[in-house]
C-alpha cells in the first residue's frame, strides 16, 4: 500500500480486493454508472482492471504500477480507472475474458487489463499482467497506456469497425442451441474417452503443468466407473484415473500435509509446489468428491483427506455468522507461500530425534529443496515403507508422524498468517455447502452437518430479501443482484444437505430458489439460463454459458438440482425445464463432452432418472439410514422425513408415515413401488432395482 493518505472512490467499498487499491495514487473507480458516464462526458478511455484479493500477479502489478505515482499520472491524466473484484462481479469477468480472448487468440486470466472504448464499453485493446519497465519482453505498462490512447485518437475510425466486429463476435457466442435435439447417451462415453486421452499416466491428473485439479473431470470418472459396475461392466481404468489422480493430490504439495485444504493448482507436473492461494470454490467441490470415493471404494486415505479439510473450512473459513469465507491469500511477509515452508533446522529444533526421522523421509526434508531454498511438505514415500528402513512398528511410525504434524502445525500457527479475504459471496457457500452435506452424510459426522446449516441459515437470513438472493456479503452490509450461479449452487447444496437431514425450512428456501430461477433467468424460447437476471443491468453480452471452468457450469447444476427437486416433488415445471436447458446445451455437449462433464450429470439423471428413496419417519435406530447407505450409489436419492413434518408440498404430501411406524416409498422416473413398512422388505426391494 502507497505511504500516502490519499484515497481514491474505493474507499467505499466492501470487496478487500478494492480496498486493497483505495488509497492508491491511481484515480480508481469501482464499476458504476457515474464513472461510466465520466467517461462519456468527458471523452475519455476506460482502463478496466480486473483481479482478485488472492492474486500474486495482481499484487505485483499493484506494486509496482497502481502505486508508482508517475504511472498513475498517466493513467489519470489519460483514462477513467476502473477497478473490479473479479469475484464480485463475474458477469463482467466472463464478458471481457471472453473478449481477450476473441482479441488475442489466447486465453487471459488476472489481473486483466482492458482498454473500453467510452460510448459502448467495447474492449479494443486487451492484456493481463503489464510491467512498470520494460522486461519479460513487455513494454512498460505506461508507455502502452499512451501509445493506446493516441492510436484512439488518430485512428478511431479502425477501432469502431473492430468494436463492430467484437460485438458481433460476442453475441454469436451467446447464441443458443437446438431445442429440438435427440437426447443421448454418446457423450458420456465420448468424455470418458478423452479424458482418457488428456491422462497424464506417470503422474496423474490431466494435461501438463501448470495441473489444476479438475473435480468435475473426476466426479464423472467416478460415476462412470459406478454406472459400468452396477451394470456388471466394471470400467476399472476409469476408476485407476480417479484414484491415481486424488491419491497424487493428496500426496501433494497441492494440499496443505500439516492444515489441511487444497491450492488452486501445481505449478509442475507431479503436484509438488502450488501457486499457494486457497480458494472456497476448489475446496467445496473437493471435499464432496474425497467424501463420495471414499463412500465408493473404502479408501482410507480419502477419509482423512475429508476430514482434514472440512476441518480446516470450520477452523479458518467459517465466520462466527455462519457463512463462509472467500480465500487466502498466496502471499504472506511480502512472499508467496512463505507461511507453508520450512527448513530441515526449522523441522529439528521442534521434532525428537525419532519424529524427525520418520518427517524428514515422510516429506522430502532428506532432500534437496523444492521451492526457493526452502522445503514444501510432499509426501514423497510411504509410511511402511519408512517404517521399516528405520526398523519402526507400523503403528509407531504412525503415531510419531501424527505428534510431528501436530507440533509442526501448532509452531506454523505462530507465523504471520496469509492474508484473508473475508467476504461471503452466495454462490461459493453453496459449492462448501455441498461439500460439507457429502462430508457429513458419508462420514457420518454431525458437526460437518451442524457447519453446512449454519451456513445455509446466514445466507436465507441475510442474503435472502424480497424472494430474491444478494450475491456478496461483508461487514454487515450485503448487495449486488445475484448470479445464475448463486441460485443453482444454493439449490443444488440444499438437496444434498436434505438428504444428510431433512429440514423442512431447507426444501422451503429450495423451492423458493427454483422459482426464482425460473422466472429471472430462464431463457423461456430456446432453454437454458443465463446468467444474469432479466432485470440485471444492461452489459455488452448477455452469457449462457454451458462449459465448466474452475467451477462446475451454473446452466448444467441448474440443470441437475431442478430435475432432482421436481423428481422430489412431482412438479412437472422443474422437470421441463431441466430437459430444455439440456437441449438447449446440445451442440456444446457433443463438441467437446470432457468439457461439460457437470452436464453429463444431468444428462446421465435424464436418460436414466435417479432412484428416489423417500422414508417417513424418526428413523430413531437408524436401521433405515444404514439400509439405504450399505451400497454406493450415485443415482439414488435418499431422504428420510421426520413423522411429524405435515402440509409436505408436491408428492410429498402423499408421502405419509405407517400408522406406527415408518414407512419407506421407493421410485424411479415416473415409476414407484409399492411402500413397505419394514427395513428388510426395502432392502429387498433395492436389491432388485439397483
């Protein structure tokens, strides 16, 4: 931050990242219609600058640019500064992501530099990271910003026949797709090839470095593998991926050996070293699939995995209101990963004798350091394998590499923290949302449960007016018109948290979410979602998007929890719509089906709709609940209904508990058997219609 007390129109805001620019020389506005309107009024270019508070690069940028006053003067003098939390406002990260990439034919990422013509907010000039001096083959960032605005000035009349063009570009790109599409099953063999393809056999994961975890990719592995095996076709390579590739995470210094949670990528190919942000986004999705595959395959390394990281969410991510927290920052003392790394003297002077033998062979301290002259943890051997090269039980290995990691861990905890970004955006609770109703329903541990409530509570308490969600909260003050996103991932959280334990206020709030996507967001003539509400403010595109990117797509988990929740209920409408929303995303799905894996869930739940097990009672042995849980199954959703819960809408309300006792209804798509009162007639029953 800039020794100086001058502060620019940030100041106001409640998004860390701004706040981290309002006392910077540069004249930064947040995005809104008075400095838009400067812009109009006084001729002037727009630099649009987009980050996150958990950026390194951003940091870097702000430095050594947005604090360099003779920088500042030039963007001052020249442009109206405009600052934007990615995280915020994603409605204008994916439009001007989207026009890097039309412009540079590559992809962008943060921070993202954009130059906006001032009449019609069309980017004409696009980059991301710029120098303060020439370096890395860049120019000085200011020396582009004059060279921009002067090729404006003599040649606008160029630039207005490429903003054409870009316009064009971009509303083709919103176009929708078929509704009249044949609906199949080809896709979901189709992505189980390519991922095949993009494997990365010697040391997992997909593609080359930098390695991004991908939880959507391996959530369809595992529920092809499952689908292959209930029908007597186990694909077994399709399960060696997945456990290869989580099993390589978790050894990893992608996730934190002594905290728990995992980083936003490797920068290497064998997950060693991460670009050392924590983000909500990628811990959510990952604790739901560690928590699933453990459910699959007994792993007990999965277990612990879960564990560790819902632990870690409760300890550092979790307000004292209930919502969940943003990210950690990569950076800590003015350096990345700093907080996370040790030296083997660092290691001894805390550790006996024996606890170091066992750490140091554990995690790489016995050689050479991995990250700028210090040791990032990685599990490089096997704890039997230890073991017995330094003559040790198993169980004493074992328990002296649990005292190491505690007494490591306590000693960390001393050190300056990451920094963190403390707001609570709606849709990213929803993802933690899901990953703590898995973690507690496959773990069977009712404090994940209790984390996943409170969170749903806060939200519905607080970003929850007037039958419509507020997108991010800080301080007391919550506001911006949610997202696509925000809805589908709050619904899609609360059908799994129903199923982890039934609250009728829960299927109250979902209701209420399905409605309200329906009627801002849906896209009535062609299907599909888009994602910003019909009265949301006007911008050069519109999205639809359908492709997963670092989260699961909003159109395809709208898709998913509609077509759950009307199976739920027997409401027709919710149905339709998912079924319209899938043809609408066709075309998308078979041009690259890897790409749209959380659309081959639903595609999957269409073709061969899930196995509802709805059981009315109080359950009070637990005898249901361990009945419908013996077996794995992705396609089976199970809830178990209190007795006394009355005026159930939908089919629900047909749903009655026995005289006395419980009563258990089991259907699939349109089709139900007949209630059986006794645990062994349900269990009959599922073995015959897996």
């Amino acid at each position: 931050m800039s020794s100086t007390t001058h502060t620019n129109h940030l100041i106001r805001e409640t998004s860390p990242y701004l706040l981290q620019h309002a006392h910077n020389p540069v004249d930064w506005w947040p995005w809104c219609e008075e400095a838009l309107r400067l812009a109009r009024e006084q001729d002037k270019l727009i630099l649009l600058s987009i980050g996150y508070s958990a950026c390194h690069w951003c940091h870097v940028m702000a430095h050594e640019s947005f604090e360099d006053p003779a920088t500042a003067r030039v963007m001052n003098e020249l442009y109206i500064n405009i600052k934007v939390d990615r995280e915020e406002r994603p409605d204008l990260d994916k439009i001007y992501q989207t026009a890097h990439q039309l412009l540079n034919q590559r992809g962008g990422g943060w921070p993202l530099t954009m130059i906006l013509t001032p009449d019609d907010h069309i980017p004409f000039f696009a980059g991301t990271y710029f120098p303060v001096s020439p370096r890395h083959g860049l120019p000085a960032f200011k020396d582009i910003l004059t060279r921009v605005h002067d090729f404006y000035r003599e040649h606008g009349d160029q630039i207005e026949t490429q903003n054409a063009s870009m316009l064009h570009a971009l509303g083709s790109l919103a176009q929708s797709g078929q509704t009249n599409a044949s609906l199949n099953a080809a896709p979901l063999d189709q992505a189980r090839k390519q991922l095949a393809q993009q494997f990365d056999a010697q040391y997992a994961g997909f593609g080359k470095a930098p390695k991004f975890p991908h939880p959507t990719n391996l959530e369809r592995l595992l529920h092809h593998w499952a689908g292959t095996r209930a029908h007597g076709r186990e694909d077994k390579e399709a399960l060696h991926m997945l456990h290869m590739t989580l099993h390589a995470m978790a050894s990893g210094g992608i996730y934190d050996q002594l905290g728990g949670g995992f980083c936003r990528y490797s920068v290497d190919d064998y997950w060693m070293i991460p670009h050392f942000e924590k983000m909500l986004y990628d811990n959510g999705p990952l604790l739901a699939l560690y928590s699933e595959t453990y459910a699959a395959t007994g792993d007990a390394v999965f277990k612990r995995i879960s564990e560790e990281t819902a632990q870690w969410v409760m300890r550092e991510m979790q307000s004292p209101e209930g919502g969940y927290y943003s990210t950690l920052d990569a950076d800590s003392e003015g350096e990345e990963g700093r907080f996370y790394v040790w030296t083997p003297k660092q290691v001894k002077a805390l550790l006996s004798e024996q606890e170091y033998a066992v750490t140091a062979r554990i995690y790489g301290l016995d050689r050479s350091a991995n990250f700028e002259g210090h040791w990032h943890l990685h599990i490089f051997e096997d704890l039997a394998d230890v073991a017995k090269e330094i003559k040790l039980s198993a169980e004493d290995a074992t328990r002296l590499l649990i005292s190491a990691r505690e007494k490591l861990f306590t000693a960390r905890e001393q050190r300056v923290r990451p920094g963190r970004d403390d707001k609570i955006l709606t849709s990213w609770n929803g993802l933690m949302i899901k990953g703590m109703a898995c973690a507690a329903r496959y773990l069977d541990n009712d404090e994940y449960l209790h984390s996943a409530q409170r969170a749903v509570d806060f939200i519905r308490e607080t970003l929850f007016v007037d039958g419509r969600l507020l997108a991010t909260y800080k301080d007391g003050k919550a506001h911006l018109m949610a997202y696509l996103d925000d809805y589908a991932f709050m619904l899609d959280g609360l059908m799994h948290l129903l199923q982890a334990k039934w609250r009728t206020s829960d299927l109250e709030f979902a209701i209420a979410l399905a409605e309200a996507m329906l009627t801002h967001f849906e896209d009535q003539q062609h299907g599909g979602f888009y994602f910003t509400a019909h009265d949301h403010e006007t911008l050069i595109q519109r999205p639809k998007n359908f492709m997963d990117e670092a989260i699961p797509a909003g159109n395809a988990i709208a898709t998913l929890a509609l077509a759950r929740l009307g199976h739920l209920l027997g409401e027709q409408r919710y149905l339709d719509s998912a079924e319209r929303a899938l043809r609408c995303a066709w075309d998308h799905i078979e041009q690259a089906a890897y790409a749209h894996a959380a659309f081959l869930q639903a595609l999957e739940e269409y073709l061969y709709p899930p196995q509802l097990i709805v059981i009315r009672g109080n359950d009070e042995d637990g005898q249901w609940r361990q009945a419908i849980s013996t077996h794995y199954a992705p396609r089976r959703l199970c809830f178990i209904i209190p007795a006394t819960e009355s005026g159930l809408p939908g089919l629900l309300g047909e749903r009655k508990p026995a005289e006395h006792g419980d009563r258990a209804y089991v259907c699939s798509g349109m089709q139900c058997l007949a209630p059986v009162a006794d645990v062994k007639a349900l269990i009959a029953q599922l073995a015959q219609n897996r």
